[in-house]
C-alpha cells in the first residue's frame, strides 16, 4: 500500500515500490544534468540517525524502494529528505524539514 498524503510517504512492510521525484525551480520542471543525481534518506526523528539511505542514478529522479529496506525497520518515528546533489559536490534540500514541519515515513504493518 505505497502512497504520498502531502508529502507523508506510507508503505507497507516488505513491500518494493519505485518513487519518482519531480525537481521544480520557480515552479518550473528542473530537468536533472546528467551528473547530477538525487539523495533520499530516512532517518529516526529522535536523533536523526540514518535508517536508510538510496541515490538516484544521474540524471535520473527515481529510486527503487526495495522490500528488503522495510522489511527490518523498527516503529520508530521516522523522517526523510530529498537532496539534490549538484555535479560540483553542493547540494540542495528538494524535501526536508521546516520549522513547523517534518515529511513522514511511516511502515505499516502488511
């Protein structure tokens, strides 16, 4: 059962799931250079270590959530980020915490 509610991710344990991720610059499409790649990263709320972390391709804006990366994660609150590392080795947040906002990453159970 993967699905976004505003930009909450749900998906089932051991479940495999592609998600693509659309990059805008002033409301605009930001087509990815082909050195550039993207970052997502699930980490625990409580002290922000990492649970899981995937890189696009180049060029590419999708990553393949395997059932292997939920099957084992615990219950914990968890968060995750959406970077976008640019080929001179800055990067940007595309998704991420605000002040009055963190974006969910919730395993149910199947």
């Amino acid at each position: 059962m993967f699905e976004i509610k505003g930009n909450d991710i749900y998906i089932s344990r051991g479940e495999a799931t592609a998600l693509n991720v659309t990059v805008y610059s002033d409301g605009v499409p930001w087509p990815l250079d082909p050195q550039e790649q993207l970052l997502f990263r699930v980490y625990a709320l409580c002290d922000d270590s990492t649970i899981l972390e995937l890189k696009s391709e180049r060029g590419l804006t999708s990553f393949d959530i395997k059932g292997e990366h939920t099957k084992n994660m615990g219950n914990l609150p968890m968060g995750y980020t959406v970077k976008l590392l640019f080929a001179d080795g800055t990067e940007a947040t595309i998704i991420g915490q605000t002040p009055t906002y963190t974006p969910r990453f919730y395993v149910l159970e199947a």
